[in-house]
C-alpha cells in the first residue's frame, strides 16, 4: 500500500514539475506573459 501511495505521489509531482514547451528563444527561455518575468527550462 505504501508503494501504491509513493508512485502516485511521485507521478503528481512529475507532473507538477513537467516543463511546458512553449516559443523559447535561441537561450532556451522566454516571457511568461502572466508575471511579466522572464524564465529558462
């Protein structure tokens, strides 16, 4: 039951954490219109 419990945590927080693709310049990073910074992946 543990086990069952760890990969499922697991899997939401790959899934949290998955990059979006998205229009990256040459550097690999782009604006994030939302917040108005700036970030890489």
């Amino acid at each position: 039951m543990n086990k069952i419990i760890a990969l499922v945590l697991l899997t939401l927080v790959a899934t949290i954490a998955y990059s979006h693709s998205g229009h990256t310049a040459s550097d690999g990073c782009h604006n994030e219109r939302s917040t108005g910074t700036r970030h890489c992946h």
